[in-house]
C-alpha cells in the first residue's frame, strides 16, 4: 500500500522535527472543527485527534488496553474549554493501514455540522476498528472468503471502468464489507454477487429471505461469476487487489476509502503471502435481473415465525431472466 496519504505527509513531518512527547498538527484549515494528525516521540505512535467542547461527554473505557491502538482523552491547551480525543497506534508496521483508516474516517466527518455526530461517529469507527486491528494477527481470509471477495472486486472494477463513474460513489456502494443484506447497494437498487467453484457452478446459495427480495428497491440484480481455481493458471485475489489500486492511483480519497474497505473486509496486506498460490480463471459471467416469477424466496411469502432462510438456486433454469452486463451497469449508472 502507497503512503500517498495526506496525513501520512504530516506525519513524516512532525516526526523529521523529533519534537520529545505527543505534538499535533492541524490537518486542514479547510474544515469546519479542528482534525489533528499526531505523533508522539520517542515512542513513535502516529495518531489522529479531534477537537471538541467540554460539555460532550465521553466514555473511552472500552477502549482500554488495545493490543494496536491507544485511545487517549486530553485537554486541548490551545483553546479554551476544549478537550482532543486522540487514536494512536501502537505499532508503526501497521502505518500504512492506519493512515488509510484514518483518512476515509475524516472524509466521513468533514460534512457534519454537529460536533456531537462528529465525535459519535468516531466512537463507532473506533468500535469496528477495535475488532479489525485484532484479526489483523489471525490467520487470514478462509478459502470461501476469499472466493467471494474476489468475486466481488471483479464486479467492483466493471463499475469503476464505466465511462464517467465516480469512484468514490461507486466505492461507497460496495457494501459488502459491512455485512450487508446484498454486496453492493445504494438507495434504489442493489447488485448482490455469487461466486461458484464447484463440480455444480450453476448452483448458487441464497442467504436469508430479503436477499432476492427487490420489494423495496426499484431494480434488484444478480451477477454471477464462476471461477475455475488453480495453483498457477490465472489470476489472484492479491493481483485483482493490484490492479484495481492501480485504477484508482490518481484518485487518492478513493483509494483510502478501497484500502480502508479491505481491512474491514478482513484483507491485510501482511497476509499477501497466504494467497499468492491460489489462482482464479474466470469461466462464466451472467447477469440476472430478479424480478416476477425469478425462483426466490421472499419475506413476504413466509409463514409467520419462519426466518433466516437459506436455499439454492439452480441458475439454468432462469435464464429467462438474463441480462447483459451493459444492460445492468447502465441501469445502476443511471439511477
């Protein structure tokens, strides 16, 4: 990953200057409350702060003892009556992950006007973060896992190569990484994305009654990917990964939000080394508009008492609902 982060820059900053203890500096005079980026030395935590009154009360007990963060609570000596919530981290070789973090959390703050919802809003960053940081030292994606990533980063770079895409709007739909009911969605439609490598790729598992259920969207798709897996004819989940930050060189606000979006998605780059042998050749692509009589289960059609349903869907008998990808990705595009 590439330290082409701003607060990355003020960081190597403040740390050439090897000013003893923890030193701020102001990330933009741009916005509207005041965002630090921090480092403390000798120590060398990097870290970002933010500003806030007094009367906000918070609890950061949760936070204590970390194994990769520190969260402190500290008065502001430059103005009056004002506190700094401050996130460090622990361990330097985890920098480039955290200064991407950091980054795609500023840039989901600076449009808030109240600073109440500013610092809530960390809190619950802060609250992911808490669980990602530790599965950073697992054992990485399990093969399934990364199938299924996979399959959702060859749908992702269709949507970022479409002439006139907003990457960043097409980042914000990926939704996946969130647990969410379908893998990319934004208030009027949703995609979700099966990826199969079986002996029987035109069967696909469906997770739960709402998933194919477009009840409350204007258009619901499906895409459909089927890999052949190898080890060494093909294409990896670490080269796809390659590829699309490459797309995504000149654009650095999207690439933050990417990169912050594999961590939460359980991608490290410090696992890169357990999946370099395994190798993805594409064989089908289809694209299936889910609507009428399509082979599904839907909430409404439950018997009272009746949930978290899972079933498959054999995809050869729907090919009457097939659509071309131009067909979806210009439908999406449009909305």
């Amino acid at each position: 990953m590439e330290n082409n982060n701003h607060i990355t820059e003020l960081w190597q900053q403040l740390e050439r200057e090897k000013t003893l203890g923890l030193v701020k500096r102001l990330y933009s005079s741009d916005i509207d409350f005041r965002i630090y980026a921090t480092f403390q030395y000798p120590e060398v935590y990097y870290g970002v702060a933010f500003n806030f009154s007094n009367n906000i009360k918070i609890d950061i007990s949760n936070f204590d003892n970390l194994k990769d963060l520190k969260v402190l609570l500290l008065d502001d000596t430059s103005f009056v009556d004002t506190k700094l919530l401050v996130i460090e981290l622990l361990h330097p070789t985890n920098k480039d992950v955290f200064a991407a973090l950091c980054e795609n959390l500023i840039q989901s703050v600076i449009q808030i006007k109240s600073e109440q919802k500013i610092i809530r809003t960390v809190i619950n960053q802060l609250n992911k973060w808490k669980t990602l940081f530790d599965k950073s030292s697992s054992d990485g994606l399990s093969t399934e896992q990364q199938q299924g990533l996979f399959g959702e980063l060859v749908f992702l770079q269709k949507c970022l190569l479409q002439q006139d895409a907003n990457p960043l709007n097409v980042l914000r739909s990926w939704v996946g990484v969130d647990a969410a009911l379908r893998d990319f969605q934004c208030s009027n439609w949703a995609v979700e994305v099966k990826t199969t490598a079986t002996n029987n790729p035109q069967r696909v598992t469906i997770n739960g009654e709402r998933q194919l259920d477009e009840t409350l969207l204007e258009n619901l798709f499906l895409f459909h990917c089927s890999v052949e897996v190898s080890n060494g004819n093909g294409e990896t989940l670490n080269q796809r990964i390659a590829n699309i930050r490459s797309v995504l060189d000149n654009n650095i606000p999207a690439l933050n939000v990417f990169n912050s979006k594999l961590f939460e998605v359980g991608y490290f780059d410090g696992h890169t080394n357990k999946y370099e042998n395994r190798f993805y050749k594409i064989r089908s692509e289809n694209c299936y508009r889910i609507t009428d009589n399509f082979p599904r289960i839907k909430e409404s059609e439950l018997r009272g008492g009746v949930s978290g349903v899972k079933y498959d869907i054999v995809l050869a008998m729907c090919n009457e609902y097939l659509i071309t990808e131009n067909q979806l990705l210009n439908t999406i595009q449009n909305l």
